[in-house]
C-alpha cells in the first residue's frame, strides 16, 4: 500500500492510543475513535482527563477527528488498535475488549487494508483470535504470504511502549517494534511508523515474535522488582538498611540498580499473566514468573503488616487508630489508579479496624469513588494522624514537603515513606 493513500484510524483513545494518534495527526489525518462518549466529548474541546496532554496540545493538531461514531471508520484503510487487555479475578487474560475492537474493525474492513494491534497480548493472539473474528465480519481472507492472489486484509502487530507520566520516553525517542503478517505489508506498516519515531523502528521476524518480545519487557522488570522486593524483606529482618545495601552494590558496574516497591497498573502487575498463560496453554507450567508475582502482589499486604507492627510498638492499643494514605496511584505523577496496590494497603488496615484516610491530589475523585467506593479526602488536616503513608511520590506530594506532612501528625506518631523520597533521617519507614 502507497503510504500516500493511507486513510488512518486509531481505535482506543486511552494511555497508549491517544499519543499514537495525535502524533501521526502532526503529519496526516487521523481519525481517533473511542467507545466512550464523554471521552471523545472532552478531546473535543481538548480535555485530557488522564493529565498527559494540556489543551494546548491537543488544540494546536488539526488534522485529527475524534468521534464515537462506528461509520466515521468507513473510509479508512489502515486501522491501529490499541484497547486494554487486562485480567479477570481468577488472573486470566480477559480478552473481551479486545474481541469487540476486532468486530467494530471487522463491519469496515475491505481489500487490501490492514490492521494493526497495539495492545499487549501473549504470543498469537492476534492470527488465532482476532484474525478469525476478522475474517467473519468482513467475509474477507486473512493474507499472510504475498503470493496469495484472492481478495483479502493483512494484519500487523506493533506493541505500545507508553510510560504513564513519563515526558521524557514518548512515542518519537523510543524505539518501535513492529512486524507483519507478510513481508511487503511489514515493510508498509514499518515505513508508516518511521514517520513518527524519530530513534527509528525494529521490524521483527514474524506477528507471534512482536508479540513476544512484548510480554517479556514488562515480565522481565516485574520478576527484577519481586527480586529486590524479597530481598528488602530479607534484610529489614536483619535490621540492616537497604538503601544503604544497594549504594554499596551498585559500584559494580554490571549490578542493575532495582528499588523495592508496589508493582500495580495495567502492564507489569497484568503482562506476565499473559505469558503464563499461553505456556500453561502449551504444556509447561511456568514456575520463576508466578514466583515473582506472587510476591509482588502480596507486597501492599506487606506494608500493612509493617505499619501495624510500629503502630503497636508506639501505643497500646492501635484500634481506631487514624491512619494517611498519601498517593492512589500505581505510579508517580500519573493520575492512573487501575490495579494500584495501594487498595491493597487500605483493605488491610481497615480489616484491622483502623481508620484510614486516601488522599491524592491528581487523581479525579468521581472517577475512583466510581471504581472503588471510597472518597478520597480533598485536604490533609493537621495534627490528626497516628500515621503517614507516603505511598506515591507525586511532585505534587513532594512539594508538600516532610516539615508539613510532620504537621498533620499527632504526638508519637511516624512516617512510612514507601520509596524513601524524603531520606534515612527524616522518616521512620521505608521498603
């Protein structure tokens, strides 16, 4: 296909998909369709509800249609679906949203166009069940060698490296995989990215290796982080301070420089059950990666268990005790909640019959009550608190500042700094 005569749809307007589309929206038209009304009601007037684009931003590109409107994808021909794929309760891949993108995508599929995904997937998903929900609404061939002379569609698999909150690693200064499900399409599809990737791409072998290569990235950092995490633990039990363990190992130059913490949002906590997924599906029962994730979902109860333990060591008796949650998200100075295992620390301190307070200033209120039915407080009050919970290290929450959060502490009381934002000296606990 001519790159000229590419008529562009991106389909899912969230983390991933909104940067995707107004960054090729500086060079051609787009159009960004989402399923959510209020979504495509705020572009609109260049509201950014997850804070990673100012309404300047959003302004100032052009060549961008948002809509809701299943019939404006018409008369594309090259469409990019980038939709969550999360987990259900029992941990398994929930491929739902994903299934619906592909019949949306289906109903307007004609010869000759292709169809890219974006979202993070274990290895087949796209030939094995998208392909197939493809090939029923659009009554077209799946074309997977260039020889094949029938009327049909091609596919493409290009996973999304989007960092929540990150302004430094956007779209245009990380390198992009991409593949094909031939090799003139790959090649196609590879040029098309090269117009907004200023680093340059990587085109991959084949679908199902794209697709790997993505599950890995984040299974990888989260078994990294569960190896830090154990270790934390470990030497907290020996009294010995980790921080100071770590400074003292990373004079080395191959020793790779992990932080303890919570490992939440919709990739590292979700990613490597994908994965373990299809290797159960394939006869091997993965072992290390459960491992990992088994420890780094237990670590919000982890926290709990630690402050409960000062908490006694400070008072007599801790029921009632009122406790700050300071931060809600899965990360810094990113306003997403989803799989935050800081509902995790709440839960367990309130089974405890503490009272417990969520405070996050970046966070739209509505939207977590929604999620979870908990308000979160809008001010922090002075002299209140037993306890402090620095669980997110927002800017917003460092500039704040350890001498204020001190203020809205009661006598005897301390400070619980996750991430130990704030230094050794100035509060009374970190992972």
């Amino acid at each position: 296909m001519n790159l000229k005569k590419i008529k562009l749809a991106v389909l899912g307007l969230g983390y991933a998909g909104l940067p995707l589309a107004l960054e090729f929206a500086k060079k051609r038209n787009v159009v960004g369709y989402d399923i959510n009304l209020q979504r495509i009601k705020n572009l609109k007037i260049g509201f950014d509800k997850n804070k990673e684009f100012s309404k300047k931003q959003i302004k100032k590109i052009k060549k961008i249609q948002f809509t809701n409107n299943q019939n404006d994808l018409a008369d594309c021909n090259f469409f990019i679906i980038s939709v969550p794929t999360p987990i259900t309760k029992s941990k398994i891949p929930d491929l739902k949203i994903l299934k619906f993108a592909s019949r949306i995508v289906g109903r307007f599929v004609k010869k000759n166009d292709i169809i890219i995904y974006e979202s993070t997937v274990y290895p087949g998903v796209t030939e094995e069940v998208c392909v197939p929900i493809l090939e029923k609404f659009s009554k077209l061939r799946y074309l997977n060698s260039d020889n094949l002379n029938c009327p049909g569609f091609y596919c493409g698999y290009s996973p999304e490296r989007i960092n929540p909150g990150d302004k430094k690693h956007n779209i245009s200064n990380v390198v992009k995989v991409t593949s094909g499900s031939t090799p003139k399409v790959s090649k196609t599809i590879d040029k098309l990215y090269k117009e907004i990737v200023k680093v340059g791409t990587y085109l991959a072998p084949s679908i199902k290796i794209a697709e790997a290569a993505k599950v890995i990235e984040n299974s990888q950092r989260d078994l990294n982080i569960a190896f830090i995490n154990e270790l934390s633990i470990i030497f907290r039990k020996m009294n010995l301070d980790f921080k100071s363990i770590v400074n003292a190992a990373k004079t080395k130059w191959n020793f790779i420089p992990f932080e303890p913490g919570l490992v939440g949002g919709h990739c590292i906590g979700v990613d490597p059950y994908y994965l373990t997924h299809k290797a159960k599906k394939v006869g091997y029962n993965p072992q290390v990666i459960l491992s990992g994730r088994k420890l780094n979902d237990n670590m919000g109860k982890y926290v709990a268990n630690q402050l409960l333990k000062k908490l006694k060591k400070r008072r007599k008796k801790i029921l009632s005790s009122k406790i700050i949650i300071m931060g809600v998200t899965f990360k810094e100075n990113c306003s997403d909640f989803r799989n935050s295992k800081i509902i995790d620390i709440y839960k367990s301190l309130k089974n405890n019959r503490l009272n417990v307070d969520l405070y996050d200033p970046i966070v739209d209120k509505r939207d977590f009550f929604q999620s979870h039915k908990i308000k979160l407080i809008p001010k922090i009050r002075e002299n209140f608190y037993d306890a402090a919970i620095i669980a997110v290290p927002h800017e917003e929450i460092k500039k704040i500042g350890i001498d204020k959060i001190r203020k809205i502490l009661k006598k005897n009381s301390f400070i619980f700094d996750i991430k130990g934002i704030f230094g050794v000296d100035k509060t009374d606990l970190r992972l």
